[in-house]
C-alpha cells in the first residue's frame, strides 16, 4: 500500500465548549486526514440521538479515503451526491462505533415509542452503536425489506459526518442498544466497535448458507477472519482461506478460527487449485466461495475454483474496472450463482450478530478481539495508526475520541 509521508502527530489542544476535536478529509486528491479542535458540536435533529463517541475503529474503506489521491473509485464514491461532480464538501470520516448516549431529540419521547419496553427504549446514559447507512425510506428497495441497497443511501463518514470525532449524531431508527446505562459488560467497547463490520460478515454469510458445504475465503483480513470463525460456527465441511501480506499472523489466526488451510498466494495460485483438486474432485470446486479482499487476482481466483453450479458471494471491492474477465467461461458456462454483498441487511444483520455475540456456544467475542490491535489510539495519533496499517503492523485498530477505554 503506498503511503504519504507526513509529519509526526503532536498533541492538540483540547476543543473549548461546544466543540469537538475530529478526523476529517478535506481533500480527495490529497493523502491523509485532518485534525480539527473547533468544529461545532453536531446539533441534534428532532428525531436524532446525539452520541458521545466511546470507541471508533478503522476499515478498508476508511484506508481507501486515507489514501484517495491513488484511488478514482473511493473519490466518485465520496462525490456521488456533488451537484457538481467535481466538487467535495470536507466530511468528519469514520462509520465503525459505538458509544453513550448523550442527549435525544424532541421528537424521541416514551410516549411515541409506548409500544416499546423500556428496557429497550433509547435513553441518555445508554450505551449504543448504529447503523450508519441512511436511507431514504420511500423508494421500492426500502418498501420491500431491502433498505441496505437503498437507491440513494448516503454512508455517514462517506457521504455525510461520521464518527471519528468525539460526538457524532443519527436518526433513532439507526441506533442499536447494547446496554442499558452504560453497562458495556456483555459487549466491551473494543468488540462494540467493530459491529459494522462483524455485520458485514454475517451478511456474507447469511446469503451464502454454508451448511455442510465446502467454502474458499479469499482474503484473510479482519472480514475474512470473521467470515472464517462464521463459516465454522455455521457448518462448514471444509474451508480454504487465502492471503497475501503479514501471511503467518493472519494463516495462524486463521487456522485458530477454524480453516483447515490457509495458503499463502502472494506469488501465484498454484497450491490453492491444487488443494482444491485434491479435496473437491468429486464435485470439480468449492461449493462456496466468499471474496473479500477486493484483489484482481482473488476474483480470477473466485471463479477458477468454484464448482460447476456453485455459489459466489462478492464483498471485496476491486480499486477499478477488472479487466479479461471471461464471463462466459466463468459464469455462464458453470451455471454458477453470483450475489453481490453491500452493508448489512438493516436490521436482520443486527439481530442476528448481537444474538451471536450474546452466545457463548461460539466464543466470538474472544476471536475478535484478537484481530484488533492492543493498543488504543488517540485522534492525534492517526497518523501513526495509519503508518501502522499502511505497513500491515496491524489489521484492525480502534481510536478512542474522548480518552482511554476498556
């Protein structure tokens, strides 16, 4: 991954009373962020909960914006919604959270969620995450259960203020309780953190049902690992995971998670289709694969191993247009089944991932916490959290916006 150098962090002076300190991109043909110490408080919408930021962590998608100078997609992506394409309106970034209530909006009132136990009514003091997809709530995908791929969904720390920032406010719908007055005992800030992505990972697997079925997971990153201990837990036969950077941590954790091989493809393919002959001949391929690294070569990969009428889940997403893609050979001609993954189904996804991680049958709370790094970040110290992933130190890291956490 190509870096910027940039100067060392130092500690910023603390925000004065309703301010904030946060993260935020200014620039889309510029590498890195900004760090802010006088951006206003968010004010809170009528139906809106405002959050006081425990624990943020960073993913791909954060990286890809770290690093947007060398990335067109991410770039049209954070431009979508311009009335100019060529313009861009500096955003706090960040969408991986959770935190305490601090305030809710006039509109939030008991006697409108009457229906709603007050055990699961979100109040002040309570401790949360959300889903930070936005949607419109009126178009045909969102009528019909299908919200997660709204045709004008806005990503807040994408498309609209997110979370890398000491406050951060969304609609009540979005928010998630995790525990009542701030108890964070069942699930500690550092995996309440992580819940978008573990959502993603559940999607993929949730849409894939690998029940007694064999499963490539291509990509061995803080989603391949998740989909990995999900694939075992889910009742897959046999898994194969691939990777190619910081291979023995990751094919370490990765066996712990349950692969019964984890193969190092950064010089070429060869060992994967040959393990997949060895194993898979009956049926001429996996039955299932998960690609989540977003690699040119794992999607050849994807589509080479797969067997005749099998199943194909995309979540990776490629830095371009993949080019001598033969879609007739690889997909037609295979009869093979293609499903493209974004987001979490909202809020199916949500249900089903805190029911799990409520659950000690599958002791998930343990294998990710052992994908995010033990140290804890400040905002100051971004760059350096950066350095670390750009240079694979670490594959998931937290910063913590309002000072040290569990």
């Amino acid at each position: 991954m190509q870096t910027q150098t940039l100067p060392r962090s130092i500690e910023s002076k603390e925000p004065a009373p309703n301010q904030m300190k946060c993260l935020v991109k200014e620039n889309l043909n510029v590498n890195g962020f900004s760090l802010k110490t006088d951006v206003p408080k968010p004010p809170l919408g009528f139906d809106e909960v405002r959050i006081r930021v425990l624990t943020t962590s960073v993913c791909g998608t954060d990286k890809n914006i770290y690093l947007s100078s060398t990335n067109e997609g991410i770039r049209k992506e954070m431009q979508r919604y311009a009335a100019n394409k060529e313009d861009y309106n500096p955003i706090i970034v960040g969408h991986e959270f959770c935190g305490i209530v601090d305030e809710v909006g006039p509109g939030v009132t008991p006697d409108r969620w009457s229906s709603v136990p007050r055990q699961l009514l979100i109040e002040p003091g309570d401790y949360v995450t959300a889903e930070m997809h936005l949607s419109c709530g009126h178009c045909l995908q969102c009528h019909t259960g299908n919200a997660h791929i709204c045709a004008s969904v806005r990503v807040k720390g994408v498309h609209l203020d997110g979370c890398f920032a000491q406050w951060v406010c969304l609609p009540y719908k979005n928010v998630i309780l995790l525990g009542k007055d701030g108890n964070t005992t069942e699930i500690p800030t550092r995996i309440g953190a992580l819940l978008d992505a573990f959502g993603n990972a559940v999607h993929i697997l949730q849409a894939s049902d690998v029940r007694g079925k064999s499963v490539a997971i291509l990509g061995a990153g803080p989603i391949g690992l998740m989909a990995t201990c999900l694939a075992k837990a889910f009742g897959a036969t046999r898994i194969y995971l691939t990777e190619t950077t910081d291979v023995d941590r990751r094919c370490a954790l990765g066996t712990t998670f349950g692969a019964d091989e984890c193969l190092n493809v950064s010089q070429g393919s060869h060992a994967l289709y040959q393990s997949v002959h060895k194993h898979e001949t009956r049926c001429n391929g996996v039955d299932v694969v998960l690609e989540v690294s977003g690699a040119a070569s794992a999607y050849q990969d994807a589509f080479h191993v797969v067997r005749n009428g099998g199943i194909v889940i995309l979540f990776g997403i490629p830095r371009g247009p993949l080019s001598h893609f033969d879609i007739a050979e690889s997909v037609i001609w295979k009869g093979v089944t293609v499903q493209g993954i974004f987001g979490r189904r909202m809020f199916d996804t949500w249900e089903t991932m805190l029911r799990l991680l409520r659950s000690d049958q599958f002791d998930i709370k343990s294998k990710l916490d052992k994908i995010v790094a033990q140290k804890h970040y400040r905002l100051d110290e971004h760059q350096e959290a950066f350095q670390d992933l750009a240079q694979s130190k670490e594959m998931k890291l937290i910063f913590t916006p309002n000072g040290p956490q569990d």
